[in-house]
C-alpha cells in the first residue's frame, strides 16, 4: 500500500473559512491557504485562528486569480485548489489549474446552483 501525504489545499473563495476547517479537519490537510477577496470586519482570520498559530494555515484577502498566478510563480502549489464562486465558476475553469500541482484536483463548484442550471441568467 503507497503512502500519501497529507493534502495541502487552496481555499481560494474561502468566505467564512467552514471548507477550510473542514480540509484540515476531516482530510488531515497539512496546510490550508484561504483566500476571500474581503474588505472591513471578516470572520475567516478569526474562524481559522487554531491553525494559523499552529502554522497550518495562511489567510488572504486577494484576488483568486491573482493567487492561482502567485502560486504558479512561486512555485507553492497545491494538491487541491477549491473554486467556489458561489455563482458561476467558469471564470476559473481555467486559471485554477495555476495552482494545481501535476496529479492534483481542481474542484470547481458553485454554490449558487441558481446560476449553474440556468435559473439566474444575468449572473451566468
């Protein structure tokens, strides 16, 4: 039996930091990145506070894009990247893969599945 390492995982739309908690918590992830393009009082910093003292976790406030480019250039890349939108995700279908290290997963969602079937047209 081959032994795998313990996940590190890009929270990149991490918005109160439960995906996060839960990667560290429930998959054994060694580090969570969460970003979340926030601005005034957030709670993410707060939520994620036990693993960032332990070292765990790094916590953004950037532009998703942005880290799946910084990620690609430095060269800290993922096992997972998370690309929730929370309405469409196709603007990261292809950028989120920047992150990915080769063999790792892409896991693009959106929350807001009124977007995705079809029922929020404006927002599609």
């Amino acid at each position: 039996r081959q032994h795998q390492r313990a996940p590190r995982v890009l929270d990149a739309m991490s918005g109160s930091g439960v995906r996060a908690l839960r990667y560290s918590h429930e998959a054994n992830a060694s580090f969570v990145h969460a970003n979340e393009r926030m601005f005034g009082e957030h709670p993410l910093r707060a939520n994620l506070e036990p693993l960032l003292s332990a070292g765990r976790a790094r916590v953004t406030a950037d532009d998703a894009v942005d880290v799946y480019m910084r990620s690609r250039l430095d060269g800290s890349l993922y096992d997972l990247v998370d690309a929730d939108a929370f309405g469409t995700g196709q603007p990261h279908a292809a950028e989120a893969w920047w992150a990915c290290r080769t063999g790792g997963l892409v896991y693009l969602c959106a929350t807001d599945s009124l977007t995705t079937s079809g029922s929020n047209p404006h927002q599609a």
